[in-house]
C-alpha cells in the first residue's frame, strides 16, 4: 500500500518536471478534503511540494505533490 501511494508520488513529480514551466491542469485535494480544479504552472519542485502559478487563484501557490489527484497539460510540447 505504502510502495504503491510513493510510487504514484513520484509518477506525479516526473510529470511535472516534464511539464515545467508550461500549464498544467490539476485536480488537487485541500486539506479540508476539497476537490478543486486549477490551472497552475510549475516553477519548482522540492521535498514533495509544487511551487507553482495558480491561474486560478491568480497568484503563487504551493501544492503537496500526494494531493494532486491528476494532471493534464494544456500544451502538445510536454511529453506525459
């Protein structure tokens, strides 16, 4: 259970180093258990959290990587 939850962490994290610097669309889970769905673009990666532009919420953000449910990019140029 524990290998299978670090392992889509780590799945997450490659995708979006892949995706850096471009918009990705994510469903994330807030820690009062909210889905929402942002528009963000990743500017750094680091000890399992996403620093990133929230076009949503218009503004910086950080995101915990175990709580991004999914993540879409909006461009063809980033490789998933």
């Amino acid at each position: 259970m524990i290998s299978r939850i670090i392992g889509e962490v780590m799945e997450m994290e490659q995708k979006l180093q892949r995706c850096m610097g471009q918009k990705v669309e994510i469903m994330y889970i807030d820690r009062h258990g909210n889905i929402t769905q942002r528009l963000i673009e990743a500017r750094s990666i680091k000890n399992n959290y996403v620093c990133a532009y929230c076009f949503t919420q218009k503004g910086l953000r950080v995101f915990r990587l175990e709580q991004i449910l999914a993540a879409m990019p909006m461009q063809q140029q980033c490789v998933v």
